[in-house]
C-alpha cells in the first residue's frame, strides 16, 4: 500500500502488484482507494507488453471515494497496466503481471460461436467447452430474478457440455457454472429474459464489459422488501453511469391485477421512486432503462394487512369518557379486529402504575376504568394481544380527585401514526389530536367560549365539540408536545376549574 499521508496519485492506495500471476480467462479485480488522494479522474489502460494487444478493462465505483479496477486478459505473457490520477503516473505505473495458461476451472469456457447460446424447447441452452480442461466434472444452477432456484440441466456432448435453464418469468438470471467446485471464466453468466407470447427472447450480459445501459442503474437492495397497507417505501435510483436513455418504473398486484401508482422525482441523473400498496397481495416492481430491466428487477415483494392491533382504536368524544362514583372510565373497540386479549396498565403522575378494569360491551366494545388518587396526568397503555392499539397511550389529566358526578377533567390524545419503508430505514409521521371532556352541565354550554396557547405562547386554533349531558369537548391540535394552557370562558368570565394546563408528549 502507498502512502496514506500523500495526496494526488502517491495518495491512491492499491494492493502490491509484486508477483503477480493470473491465468488466462480469469478477470483480475484491483480495488482502488481514493479517499486520502482528494479530488480528481482515474484513467486505466492495460496490455500484452509483446504483441500490445489491448485487455478489456472497466472501472466501476463500490462506494464513495472507492473503486474497483476489472482486467480480462485476451493473451498469455507479460502485460503491462497502466493506472494515471488527473494525468499523473501512479508511482510504478505501468505494473507489470503475468498471464499463463489456463488450467482446470480456467480452461473451461462458453464455446464462442453462434451456437454457444441458443433457444430450444422450454428454455435456453449453453454450450460449454470443456475440451482443454482435463478430468473434472461440470455443474451448474440458476437463480432467478426473483432470488428462487431455477430448473438446470447437464448433459455431455462429445467433449462439450450442455447446460439447460427453464425461466419460467422474465427477468435478469444468473448461471453459475463450476469445474470441479470452481467456477469457470465469466461464471456467473448473466443473461436477461423476456417472454412474448409463449416464446423466449434473451440477451447475454457480459457485465464486465458493458459500460452503460440498463446494468449500471443501481438501487438499493431490492430483496427484501417488507411493507403493510398504506406504508409506503422510498427507492433512490442512480443513473449517472447508464448515458442517454429514459427510466420506467410500474408495480402490479399479482393476486388483484391491480396496478399500483409510482412516484418518481429526478435531480440530475439521479431518481427517487415512491410506492404506496393500498391492497395486500404479492407485487411485482419493474424497474427498466430504455425498455431493458436493470439488475434485480423485477423484484418481488408481499403486501401484508396491518398488523391486528392497529385495527383497535381508543373511542374519543364526551360519550366515550364518564367520571362516576369516583372513578374515570373511557371505550375502545376491537371490531375490525376481532376477539383478542386486550390489557391495560396506568402509570400515575409520580409513576406509580395502578390496576384498571376492564368491561366487555356489545359489539366487541370495552370500558376501561380505573381510580386515580391523586390529581395529574394519568398515562393508560391499552394493549390487543401484547402490543399498544391506536391512540394508546391514553392520557388523561386529573384536575382535581372526582367525588361522584363531579369534579374532574379528563383528556384523551389520539395519536394516528403512519409508519413506512425508506431505502435503508424507517421513517414515523405523527400526527395529535387532543380532546379535552369537560364535565360542565349542559346548562352551562350556552355561552361557553375556549382558548388555547401553546408551550410558546401562540394561540393555537380550538373550539367546542359536541355537547352531551356527560359534558362538552374542547377540540385542539397541538404543534408540539409541552405544556398547553386552555382558557374556557361563560359569558366573557373564567369558568370554574379553569384555565387547565395539559401536559402533551410525543410530538
């Protein structure tokens, strides 16, 4: 390795090229290191130092600051590469290796004439030149694009081999061909299928030597894609390396054929695709540049229903929430959801948790009581089968201890989560919704006015919801969790018990 204090060309590192022997038919990968040079180009050359017959050559960056150098060598003999930085020889440059001869593994390779590939019944057949390699036994497998193993026969023919794929979907697939457990030159062979009417269409994808097009669009990991209803996912798609060409992207619900809408944003050469599923069901996801898929696609993917305890919700409203003989009671409901072992534990203002009861109603409806015994906000987790239900955990701010019918100010905050699929990571949007239950008679709801100020003292929108017997709601949206202070008014006066400070979390 060079110099890791050096800049410009003395500052790219690279493996030591002392000795080095390749046989022919074998690609030699040099990873480069770019990070301590700074800014600037690499170019690469390489060749026969005899006959200066020109090596296939690529460059492809792995990752920022980093790159990967891919030689094929044509010939056997002494070669010459050649590696410049902003024009400037790497110290060495040109490095010198050997090519010998193939051998075992290396000496097998797809026959290069027009019959090496070709069409036959219910697939695609390889022919396999194993005439300079010795003994050895050949085998082979197939991936598909969907990550399954695909059908794949071996057969002698004279001193070739035969291989058979049988696709049954189109789509990028990898042959790995081996040679005595050694994979052979150009193992795995990638070849795209298509699929018109019955009939199968291919076309070989010598990755190494193709530069642009549909195989340099990258994405990331397409495999494992894990989505419910309504979550959605977003795909960072880079471009810069395909040229001139035009980006396609649908998705389809296999079970439904239904297909699903795809978002895409551009920024130079660079694309950001958005797919929200609004069905469950097995999806496919076409990704292709100019007509053509790129690598992983199409990829496959399975929608799954929310999970059953976000189909339970915590019932908001003055007929939902009662303050009687002592005791604070709300509803929720496990309808969509079915039966199931619902739970709840309360927590109190000093975080003393406190038992509550639960009551099965009709229509699969439950009340939750429980009795505070000092005044504060009281936290309840209601739970389906062990995990929270929407708008749990419900907060309610005691104001003052209930005696009876009366006294006592309860809140209840809904908190309606969207949790969707990123690239890399998971991302969570909350929005609240307070509703404070207010146990004023209703002769009193005549003349009652309310306001809200924020923990920053801005006056945030609020008015009075509906009014029951139980009491009136006061509805406000708060923008940020912390203390918020509602002022109720009757005919212009404080009303008794307020103004009320209610303590938001979780924004």
């Amino acid at each position: 390795m060079v110099d890791a204090g050096a800049k410009g060309a003395k500052g790219v590192r690279h493996p030591s090229f002392d000795d080095v022997t390749v046989q022919l038919n074998q690609t030699m990968k040099i990873p480069i290191d770019l990070s301590a040079a700074g800014p600037g180009n690499i170019e690469v050359s390489c060749m026969q130092e005899k006959t200066k017959t020109p090596c296939p050559v690529t460059v492809v960056p792995t990752k920022q600051g980093a790159l990967e150098i891919a030689v094929k060598p044509l010939e056997t003999g002494p070669h010459l590469l050649h590696i410049t930085f902003n024009g400037v020889d790497l110290p060495k440059s040109p490095f010198r290796f050997m090519v010998e001869p193939p051998s075992g593994a290396n000496a097998v390779t797809l026959k290069k004439n027009a019959q090496a590939v070709k069409v036959v019944k219910d697939g695609v057949q390889f022919a396999i030149d194993c005439s300079r390699a010795g003994p050895g036994v050949l085998t082979a497998s197939c991936t598909g694009p969907d990550g399954q193993l695909v059908p794949c026969e071996c057969r002698k023919s004279g001193s070739d081999q035969l291989i058979t794929i049988k696709p049954s979907r189109p789509g990028l697939h990898s042959l790995e061909v081996m040679w005595d457990g050694q994979q052979i030159p150009g193992s795995p062979i990638e070849i795209m299928i298509e699929m018109n009417d019955g009939r199968i269409l291919y076309e070989l994808c010598d990755v190494l030597l193709m530069l642009m097009g549909a195989f340099t669009v990258r994405t990331p990991d397409l495999s494992n894609i894990q989505l419910e209803i309504n979550q959605f996912i977003r795909i960072p798609i880079d471009c810069r390396l395909a040229g001139p060409g035009k980006l396609q992207v649908t998705c389809k619900n296999e079970d439904t054929g239904t297909s699903i809408d795809c978002d895409m944003k551009k920024t130079g050469d660079m694309y950001e695709i958005t797919i929200k599923p609004t069905d469950p069901g097995r999806h496919a996801l076409n990704i292709m540049w100019d007509g053509k898929h790129i690598p992983g696609s199409p990829a496959y993917f399975t929608v799954k229903g929310p999970a059953p305890a976000r189909l339970c919700y915590i019932l908001s409203g003055a007929d939902h929430i009662k303050c009687s003989k002592g005791a604070i009671s709300f509803r929720c409901t496990t309808k969509e959801a079915g039966k199931g072992e619902l739970t709840a534990i309360g927590v109190d203002p000093f975080g003393k948790q406190f038992e509550c009861q639960i009551t099965e109603e009709p229509n699969l409806t439950y009340a939750v009581a429980f009795k505070p015994e000092v005044p504060g906000v009281h936290n309840v987790d209601v739970k389906y089968n062990g995990l929270s239900i929407n708008g749990s955990p419900a907060l309610i701010d005691i104001k003052s201890l209930p005696q009876g019918d009366e006294g006592g100010i309860s809140l209840e905050l809904i908190s309606c989560r969207d949790t969707t699929s990123s690239g890399g990571g998971t991302e969570t949007q909350v929005q609240q919704k307070a509703t404070i239950t207010l146990p004023i008679p209703k002769k009193d709801h005549q003349g009652l006015s309310v306001a809200c100020k924020g923990p920053d003292g801005t006056t945030l929108p609020c008015e009075l919801g509906a009014s029951t017997d139980a009491g009136i709601n006061v509805l406000f949206e708060p923008k940020s969790g912390g203390k918020h202070t509602l002022t109720v008014l009757l005919n212009g006066k404080n009303y008794p018990g307020t103004p009320v400070d209610v303590e938001v979390q979780g924004l």
